[in-house]
C-alpha cells in the first residue's frame, strides 16, 4: 500500500498552505495574539468564513450536499496545514458539525465541543465565548471564563449536569463520543503541523545564530537536537496518514499518541535551541509550546490512548 500523498492532494496541501501564509502569517498571529489579550477574543470571524468558503470544513460533505466530497485523508493533510501556522478557533468541531449545525460548513457559524477532559468542578469548553453551537448541545451552555496557558484557547468552565459525582469520562454525550475517533485524528494532524513547523524555527535559526565564529547549527548536540526532532515528527506524521487511510479508531489513538508527543517535545527542544531567546514573548516557540499542551487534552488524552490501545491489545490476545 502506498502512503505517499497523490498530485491532488499535494496540490491540495499546497493551496491551503499559500492561502494561510498570505492569510494567517506571523503579523496576523501576533495581531491576533495581542487582540486576544485585550478583548478575550480568539476566532477571526473573516478567516473563518474564507477557511469556509475554501472548502475546510465541508471537506467531506458530498458534493451532493454541498461539500467537496474527499475524505479523511485529505482533511489530515489540511488540518496539518492549519496546525503549522497555529490557526486558532475549533476548527475540528466546526469541521465535524458539517452538515449537522447550519453555517458550519460554510464558515458562518463557530462550532465548539465538549473535547476537554474536565474535572468535578466542571468540563471545560474551548472558545465557547465566541460559539455559535456546541457539538452534541441542543441549547449554548452558559460557562465561567477560566485563565489559559494558550492566549488563542480560550476556555470556559460549564456545569456538569448529573452534580460533581458524574466521571469525567462520562462527561461527553453519545453525539459527541461518536466523534471522538475523528477528532482525536483531526487533532493529531493539527499537532503534526506544528511539531513540523518547530523543526523548521530550529533548524533556521541554529543556522542564523552564531557561537565562537560559526551557526551553532555546527555543533553536534544542536544538530542531534534537530535530527531528533524531524524523526519524532515524522514518525507521527506517518501514523496519521496511516489512520487516515485504514479508518480504524486503534489506530487514530496511537496516531493521536505520537502526534502529542511530538508536538510538546518538539516545542520544548525549539525553545533549547533557541536559549535565551526562546523564553522570550517575542519568539513564536512559545505559543507552540502553549497550543501543544492544550491539544494534547482534547478529543483523547495521553490515558485515554492507552487505555484503548491496552483494549485492544487483550481482545486480540483473548
């Protein structure tokens, strides 16, 4: 079986990529940063509407109803896209409420989900100021503003109904948990994206930056440093578009799996290459680092991987 993307969805990659730097570069992020500070407010309405109208979120509605009619090996490749130039807002609930919620497909409405681990205080909901629906919700709950690591996740504490007895595994209605398979996969490729693009801001940069008359890139460790983390994102890179192509929910677990962890390591091992400056509000490894951590809770946890990788492992051993 070939796993190389065709010429279409090569080409596919790329016009997502050319619409996002001359749409969504490092100006608009830090403007939308800066924003985000000020108002609260992360989702560029105008940016949501023109993912829309390019096809993001109807990707996989048929043509019959209005989408593009491609499937999940092309959504990963466009999510990667949108994971390496750290697109904020719930793009993969708003994708997977295509043809449910009105205006999702189309980029008219914001859709968040129920797709963070909680705790008996409550379960935590990204972006639901700015929510148009709630995957799953018949009614937009009302929630508490809590403080982010992300400054573009912002999040809201939301009631549990059932009192804080409810488990937090049980926190996810049965609409919401039939997605869940897909969205920790979409997600996974957001994080590939971005562990990805932190190979890239480490590798320019150990090429820019000089120590004792030459790149520090020169150097073995920073070099071994950046070896390791292009095998770690691509090795998940691998695994996505694996699970892309078979379908099977093992399998997006352990994509989802690889995929957060290399999308936390590889924002850790950025900001080490880029010592001092690394730590400072001005590079952009930071909000990488930021985001990483955030994903990496949503949809399925690092646990909840293992925990039906582990289910999986004893059906077939039984």
């Amino acid at each position: 079986m070939d796993f190389q993307p065709t010429e279409d969805q090569r080409d596919l990659r790329a016009g997502v990529r050319g619409l996002l730097e001359g749409r969504y570069g490092r100006e608009a992020l830090r403007a939308a940063v800066d924003a985000a500070a000020g108002t609260g407010a992360a989702v560029d309405r105008g940016l949501w509407r023109e993912l829309g109208e390019a096809g993001v979120f109807a990707l996989r509605l048929p043509e019959s109803e209005g989408g593009v009619g491609l499937g999940l090996p092309e959504a990963v490749l466009v999510f990667e896209e949108a994971g390496r130039a750290l697109v904020p807002g719930p793009l993969v609930a708003t994708h997977l409420a295509a043809g449910v919620v009105p205006g999702a497909a189309a980029g008219t409405a914001v859709v968040t989900a129920f797709d963070l681990a909680g705790d008996l205080a409550g379960d935590l909901v990204a972006y639901l100021g700015e929510a148009d629906a709630v995957l799953g919700a018949a009614v937009l709950p009302v929630g508490e503003p809590v403080r982010a690591a992300d400054p573009l996740t912002p999040l809201h504490r939301v009631a549990r109904p059932g009192g804080a007895e409810a488990s937090a595994s049980a926190s996810r209605s049965a609409s919401v948990s039939a997605y869940v398979s897909e969205g920790a996969l979409l997600t996974a490729a957001l994080q590939v994206g971005s562990a990805l693009r932190t190979v890239e801001l480490a590798v320019r940069y150990a090429g820019e930056r000089e120590q004792f008359g030459q790149p520090i890139g020169a150097f073995q460790a920073v070099k071994h440093t950046c070896a390791q983390m292009l095998v770690r994102a691509e090795v998940a890179r691998t695994a996505v578009y694996a699970a892309a192509v078979t379908g099977d929910p093992g399998e997006a677990a352990a994509a989802k799996l690889l995929a957060d962890g290399a999308a936390v390591r590889n924002a850790r091992d950025c900001l080490q290459v880029h010592g001092g400056m690394g730590f400072t509000w001005e590079a952009d490894v930071h909000l990488h680092l930021k985001r990483a951590w955030v994903r990496a809770e949503q949809w399925r946890t690092a646990a909840e991987a293992e925990e039906l990788l582990a289910a999986e492992l004893l059906d077939s051993a039984g």
